[in-house]
C-alpha cells in the first residue's frame, strides 16, 4: 500500500520529465526487490524454527532417555527388595492396600 502511495505521488512529480514507462520499472524493480527480501526472510526464519525443532527434538529424546532409565532402576530395585524380603513386602502392599481402599471408600 505504500508503495502503492509512493508510486502514484512519484508519478505525479516525476510527469515532467520522465513519462509514465521510468515510474513503472522503477515500481517493477522495487517490487521485485521486495519478493527477494521476503523469500529470504522467510528462509531465514524457516531454518531458524527447523534448528529450534531439533535442538527440542534432542532435548526430549535425552530426557526420555534419562527418565526410562530410572524407571527401570526403580523397577529394578523394587524387585530386588521384593526377593530379599517377602514378608515385608506382602505386608506393605496389604497395609497401602487398606489405606487406599479407606480413602477411596468415602
């Protein structure tokens, strides 16, 4: 729209000389000028947003990964725990067993 502006005053103050055919191919390369600014812009933010995606990328894969190990160190150590006591295993669950089951009832 400004150029739209810019161009139809120019053409006003430019009639004296320069006829109508040097307001268009100055507009025509202006305009051409600007497609090129536009597309490279929007390459630039394209391979900045494609950089952000796979640094995020990495980030969640490396805290999955950290997060899956410690499930399995977890689960791991609750099974060792189970084998070298079973009583008190049994027990625990029974005892969390009927606190749930109190909480729950109400």
């Amino acid at each position: 729209m400004a150029e739209q502006n810019q161009t139809n005053q120019g053409g006003a103050a430019g009639a004296g000389g320069q006829g109508s055919a040097g307001g268009t191919s100055d507009a025509s390369s202006r305009l051409e000028s600007t497609k090129t600014h536009a597309r490279q812009a929007a390459e630039d933010l394209r391979s900045a947003a494609t950089e952000m995606a796979q640094d995020y990328r990495g980030r969640a894969e490396q805290a999955w990964g950290d997060a899956t190990t410690r499930a399995r160190t977890f689960q791991e150590d609750g099974e060792q725990y189970v084998r070298e006591n079973p009583t008190k295993a049994v027990f625990t669950a029974l005892g969390i067993g009927f606190v749930l089951g109190m909480i729950f009832r109400k």
